[in-house]
C-alpha cells in the first residue's frame, strides 16, 4: 500500500482556533475566517474532559464526529455545540500548550479525526493524547509557522510534519496507525536482549530492560525520547474503553481474535454503577447508551474468557455474600495484581497507582490495548526520570494529597518540566508513608504531567502485599536504583514546612495553601472518594475527622450534601468491620459503593449547577469534570473538615474555631 506524501487539506481550508475570547470563537463558529493574530489569546491547558465531556464516552464510533469540543470553555461560555465543528468544515485546530492534558480518552482525537480534523497545532502536547493521535493517523504539530501557510493552500509534506518526532511515532503516523502497524512489524516480537549497559541504573530503567521487546522498528536499548515496545505482566481495561477495542479489533481484524496472553488480561466494570443517578448522563438521555457499552465490554470478555470484575449499585450491594471483589481499576490493580518489578498497563491516565509498589505502571490509549491485546507489544516513548526527595516529617494534619498539590504549584511543574517523565519518589517523609499514601503520589503523577511515578520497594511494601494480599514477596537485591543513576532533574520539598493545601477551580495547579485564602469559600457539596482518595487511609482520615467533630456535637450542616465513596469492596469492608460506616451515616453523608462516580461526572456528588461550589478529594478538578459547578480539590481531612464547617478549611483550623468559640455558642 502506497501513503501519501503530503497533507492536502484543500484549497480554502478552514482553521478553528481555540480562542480564550468567546466573541472569536462565535465568529468563527458563524463562519468568519480568522488570522491567528485575529483569534488572540489561544487557550492553554484544553483538557480531553473539553474536547469530548465523559456523557459523550458513550459513543465509540462514527457517532462522536458531532462531539469535539463540546465541553471547551472560553471565558464563562462553552461556545462550541453538538455538531458544530464539523458543520463549520473545519480541517486544523490550533490551541496553546498542555493541549490534551487530563484523561487517557482516545474518544477525544477520535472524534476530532471523524469531525474531519485532520492536523492539531498546538505549544505543546500531552503525552497520552498525542500518542492517542499518532494511533488514529491524526497529526499533531508544535510548528505554529504552518498555520499562515495552510490558510494560504499550500500542501504540508508529511516528512514535514514528522520531523522532530521519534521515529517509532513516524512510521505509525506513515503506516496510517497502529493496528495496521502492528500487523505490519509486532507479531513476532520477542524479548530483548540485556544490552550489558554497566551504567547506573533507576529502577524504572531496570524494571523495562526486563521487559523490552526486540522488534523490527526498534532498538534494543532505546535512549530517552526514542520509541520502544514492552511486554506487561498485566494489561486491564474499563467500559469506557472496551466497547471501542472491540470495534477497532473486530472490523480490521474480523473474528475470533487470537489475544496474546489473556489470561493477563483484566477487564473492569467501574464507571457506571452510579449512572442511573448521574445529572449528565440523565439530562441528555445517555443511560441507554451507557448500558449498551457496558454490554458490549461483557459481550466482550464472555467471547475471550477474560477475567472480569464488576461494581455494585446499592441495590446489588444488599445481596453481596462478600465474596465479589469489585472496585475503581487502577485501585484494585494495587489490591490484587500488580507486584513490585512487573509492568502494568492500563487505559486510564490514573494507572500509574500502582507505581507505589514499586512496578511500572502507565496508562495508554484505546489503540495501544486493542494492539497489545493481540500482540502483546505495548508502545511507549523512553521517558527521562525527575527525582523528587521528599525530606522532613509531615505536619499533623498533612497528607500525601497535600505533597501533590505541592508540587503542582512549583514554577518547573507548572512550565513543564514534568511532562512525559518519570516521578521517582524518595526522601524521609515517603519511607514514613504507608502505601495506600504512596499511591497518591504515583497516582498523581497523571495531574504532573509524567508518564508514571515510582517508589523503590521496601519493608512497607513488603507489609502491605502481606497484610492486605496474603502474599509473601522478598524484594531482590536489584530492585533499587543505583547510585550516580542519572535524572534529568532532582526536586526537593521540604516536607516539613507544609500546610493543608487547595486548588482553586479550574485546574489542579490552581494551588493556594488553605490559611492564605483571601475570602471565605461556601460549600453545597463535600465529597470524598475516587482512586486518589477512597482508600483505607483516606478513609481512616474521613473518619478521624467525623468522629471528632461526633464527640464535640457537631453536625454537618443542612446545606451541605456529604458523600462518601468506597474505592473498592475491600474498603467498604474494612469500613464496616472498624464502625466507621455507623460513624458517618450519623454524621448524614451518603455512603456509595465503589466506583469512580462523581470524579468523572456519572453519579452523586457531581454538581448540577453552576453557582454550587463542590470540595472533592478527587484528583483532577477540569471545567465540567464533576459536573457544572466549581470544584475545589483537597486532602481528605480538609474535605471531612469543609463538610462539618459548611466550607472551606482544614482540621486543625476547624478544632482551633471550635476551642475558641464562646460558650454560649457552643
């Protein structure tokens, strides 16, 4: 098959540029062209959750062409309705930098490419989205010289445009994609040979030399910014994105599927317990969609015997013997599958969870699995490592969620510096953290901009596996990075010096430590849950809170809705054998079985307004991610706090009010 050379995108092709200013983007949305002087300033930090909302996720076929941008804000507005970019004729998209930052969706190109976009410029990209591009042959671009010469007509040599690229991302983008790349050039990869490379080591460079695969395309010991592909000990898979793999595979490939390896292959039912009750999905009349992907993902894994967990709505959850283990993926990733040394790949940005045992674990797009499920090849770009010592002890009251927002605030985080990266995490105050902590960090990491964070293993690791799995693990000697192992850059927090921290909404670098806010924030909405932040220890901290504000007779009060949502079954059991359960309905929060709910806008807990103000402990706070209202994030002692204060403030500040109020008024 002969490829073309160029990119022909017409005589008079049309330019939609995604303009902070809301009157620019409806005159080009009426048809007006625009000169990239003319649009102004260009939005930065688009997130996928703007491209295409999560109630569009329904859809994984040509049906998402009438979706692109629906969610995209500029100013107070979201100009851009259901079939309005592909109406307009638009063949280019410009935008400012972090484009695609967020979710791991490949809905979101995809419905850009089926719209009839077929070039994205942009100051800089997401790892995630733009290798969700080069799988689907949509082409990206940082070259904002092409714009003036693609409004005058001019064809783009594609050469061109693949210049500066790996040349792994080159010849899928020359091949049209990766299914039909990986036909082409993976079915018969194999392991790797060591490359014998003396040099110190991290642990993330060990762990994927184990794990390398040696292919036609690629080299045997790929320096940083050159493509690869590895085998993963697990690969797993939620609703949202089956239903599409299942697409993809079965109208390139025909049926039955030969997987490689499916025994190591997971398949999860995970955001959609709750979408019965969820505002977005109910408003637009999504809930039958959203139950034909769910069969499509069990059609699915009945057809290939793929293992398969499933979450619980509150009526299943009453006839639950115990014996379903259930629960958001990447949390139960961490509960039951992952171990330190393996590779763990995921269709989820949050992946990286699992990092805190000490694996690999980064999260890919729909293509990438749908080809790993039958090669067993999973693309990856060779990332540099950021090593992050964390010194010092943290504050009572402080919490790893805390330490991220932290870091989100940092001048070289907020440039960049991160983004495509590995987080490695060492210093005093991660030794002293228990592992459900430690995943916040690595599960953050998606928030940072990386590829994946990582903690070395250790005796904690080793007390988690066998405390909570039943599993007894020896960690080896290589398990470590070595000394003098190289990184592009090491950051330092004293941990010691930090408070209870928020970020504003928005986006998650909105960072304002909590006693250095300049008003005093209401909230309508507390909720606490999701893979960040509905663990043991989250919920250890939820409790602590309560229970406190219990024994001191206060109440949460009557405006403000509480919610708190298990991760996994594992929690919600733990929860019930401690009392915490009797704890919080006395406190009147509404106790939801485990899923990812609210977080990403398909149950309670998601705002309905846009004048509610929400505090969540979730991890990402996008426009429009957890509904239409403001979303304040923070740790879960602040959101417990928040909830029993009627807005927002930490524990310790809550306890000092209470001491110091006048008698009379306690």
């Amino acid at each position: 098959m002969t490829h073309p050379t160029t990119l022909a995108l017409g005589p008079n092709p049309r330019v939609l540029f995604l303009s902070a200013d809301p009157q620019a983007m409806h005159a080009q949305l009426a048809g007006r062209r625009l000169s990239l002087e003319q649009a102004g300033e260009l939005r930065d930090d688009v997130s996928t959750d703007e491209i295409t909302p999560v109630h569009i996720m329904s859809h994984y076929d040509d049906r998402l062409a009438r979706f692109p941008y629906t969610g995209f804000k500029a100013g107070a507005e979201t100009p851009i309705g259901a079939g309005a970019a592909q109406a307009g004729g638009f063949v280019v998209t410009v935008a400012g930098g972090r484009y695609g930052k967020g979710s791991s969706r490949e809905h979101s190109p995809a419905a850009e490419k089926l719209a009839g976009i077929r070039l994205v410029i942009a100051r800089s990209f997401e790892r995630i989205y733009r290798q969700n591009a080069d799988n689907i042959g949509l082409f990206t671009s940082t070259d904002f010289g092409l714009v003036e010469r693609i409004q005058r007509g001019e064809e783009i040599p594609l050469e061109e445009l693949l210049a500066g690229r790996d040349e792994l991302a080159a010849d899928i983008l020359r091949s049209g994609g990766m299914l039909s790349f990986g036909q082409a050039h993976l079915r018969e990869a194999r392991p790797a040979l060591p490359a014998g490379d003396a040099r110190p080591l991290t642990l993330f460079e060990k762990i994927i030399a184990r794990h390398l695969l040696a292919t036609p395309v690629t080299g045997a010991d790929p320096e940083p910014g050159e493509g690869a592909f590895v085998r993963a000990d697990w690969r797993f898979i939620h609703e949202y994105y089956t239903g599409m793999a299942s697409h993809l595979l079965h109208s390139t490939l025909g049926r039955p599927l030969a997987l490689h390896e499916p025994q190591s292959i997971v398949v999860f039912e995970d955001h959609t317990s709750y979408v019965d009750q969820s505002p977005a999905h109910l408003r637009a009349g999504l809930v039958p969609n959203m139950r034909a992907m769910c069969q499509a993902q069990r059609d699915f894994a009945a057809e290939y015997g793929l293992r398969a967990h499933r979450t619980l709505t509150d009526e299943e959850a009453l006839r639950d013997d115990g014996s379903n283990t259930a629960g958001i993926s990447h949390a139960m990733m961490a509960e039951h599958y992952a171990l330190p040394g393996q590779v763990v790949v995921g269709t989820d940005s949050h992946t990286p969870h699992s990092g805190a045992l000490g694996c690999v674990a980064f999260g890919v797009g729909t293509t990438d699995m749908a080809n790993a499920f039958v090669t067993g090849a999973v693309r990856m770009t060779m990332p540099q490592t950021l090593r992050v010592e964390l010194d010092g002890d943290l504050p009572p009251g402080v919490t790893a969620k805390d330490i991220v927002l932290q870091l989100l605030a940092l001048p070289e985080i907020r440039s960049g510096c991160g983004v495509g990266k590995v987080f490695e995490f060492a210093g005093a105050a991660v030794r002293a953290l228990a592992t459900d902590e430690r995943a916040t960090l690595t599960n953050m990491t998606a928030e940072l901009g990386g590829l994946t964070g990582i903690v070395e293993p250790d005796e904690e690791t080793v007390r988690f596996l066998r405390e909570r799995r039943g599993v007894s693990f020896a960690i080896e000697p290589w398990m470590r990075s070595d000394p003098g192992a190289r990184y592009a850059q090491t950051i330092r927090v004293d941990c010691a010096a930090l408070s209870p921290i928020v970020a504003a909404p928005g986006d998650p670098g909105n960072v304002i430590p909590i006693d250095q806010l300049d008003r005093e924030v209401m909230i309508d909405i507390a909720y606490g849950g999701s893979c960040t932040a509905g663990k043991r220890d989250d919920f250890d901290h939820y409790h602590e809170v309560l229970a406190w504000g219990l024994q001191h007779g206060l109440r949460v009060p009557g405006h403000v809705a509480l919610y708190l949502q298990y991760g996994t079954t594992a929690v919600r059991d733990y929860c019930i054998s401690r009392g915490y359960d009797k704890t919080f309905e006395a406190m009147g929060a509404r106790l939801l079985q485990p899923s990812c709910g609210a977080c990403a806008n398909c149950g309670p807990g998601s705002s309905t307004a846009a004048e509610q103000v929400t505090v969540s402990a979730i991890n990402r706070n996008f426009p429009g991610r957890s509904g239409p209202g403001q979303v304040w994030l923070a740790s879960p002692p602040t959101v417990a706090a928040s909830a029993l204060a009627g807005k927002l403030t930490s524990f310790a500040a809550l306890q000092f009010e209470h001491w110091n109020r006048p008698v009379e008024s306690l």
